[in-house]
C-alpha cells in the first residue's frame, strides 16, 4: 500500500520559507546538498514525519507557480490565533475565515506562503 510521504515545491530563499512554516508549526528537520547545487530542505510538523521537501536552486528567486497548483492543506487548534502570528509577519488570509458553503463545516482560509503557495488553514474541530 503507497504512503504519502512528502510534497515537494521549488522555493526562492530558504530562511523565509523556514520562517514561515515554523510560525504555522513546522520545524526543519535536514538539508540535503543535490549534485546541481540546489538544496532539499526537509520540514515536518512535531512527531510527525518530514511532509515538506523544500527545494531551492542557486541563482533562482522565484518560479511560475502556472494555474495547476491549487493548495495544501493544514490544520491548527486555534485559526485566528495563527493567523494573529501570521499578521505579526505581515501575513494575511485571501479572506477572513468562513465555513464552506456557509453551513457547520469547519473554518478555514488561505493564506500563501513567501512564494505565492496557497496554504489551507483548517481549523482542528
Ligand atoms: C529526496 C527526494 O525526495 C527528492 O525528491 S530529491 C529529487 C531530485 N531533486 C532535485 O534534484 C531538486 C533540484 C532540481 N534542480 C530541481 O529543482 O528539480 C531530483 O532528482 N529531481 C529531478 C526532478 O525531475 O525532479
Ligand atoms: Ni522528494
């Protein structure tokens, strides 16, 4: 039976992206060096397994994001209160938090990463 293990995204300056994704909870696990110069840099969330390979290319600031990628997806305890530490950073939600379709379902947003990902935020029930 396959795994999902990681997902994988280019990025354009390592420290912001670590940056980023340890205020939404992550912390950064290894670097792996790559024969053409780039680095993996792998983050995961506490106790879980390293679910972010961040891929960074010397000489390459920012990438095509095309009109494929859509998000990923997370989930925290306390949605404004990570977006009030996002805020902190300057970061805010596409729109403030709203429950799909308006009904019971859970709150969530979008925020985007220092590289224009689209980040689900969900909050835990
Ligand atoms: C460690 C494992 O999970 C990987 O995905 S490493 C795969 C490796 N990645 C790179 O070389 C990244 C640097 C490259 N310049 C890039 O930006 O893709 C690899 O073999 N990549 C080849 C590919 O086609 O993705
Ligand atoms: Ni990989």
């Amino acid at each position: 039976m396959a795994e999902l293990i990681h997902t994988c995204y280019r990025i354009g300056e390592i420290d912001r992206s670590v940056a980023f994704y340890e205020a939404l909870g992550f912390e950064e696990r290894r670097r792996m060096d790559l024969p053409d110069g780039a680095i993996n840099v792998f983050m995961g969330i506490p106790g879980d397994g390293d679910r972010l390979e961040l891929t960074w290319n010397p000489g390459v600031e920012s990438y095509d994001l095309g009109t494929g990628y859509n998000h990923i997806a997370l989930t925290v305890p306390d949605l404004q209160g990570t977006l009030d530490e996002l805020g902190g950073r300057g970061i805010s939600p596409e729109k403030p938090p709203y429950r799909v379709g308006g009904g019971s379902g859970s709150l969530i947003c979008f925020v985007r990463d220092p590289d224009g990902y689209r980040i689900e935020l969900i909050e835990r029930p």
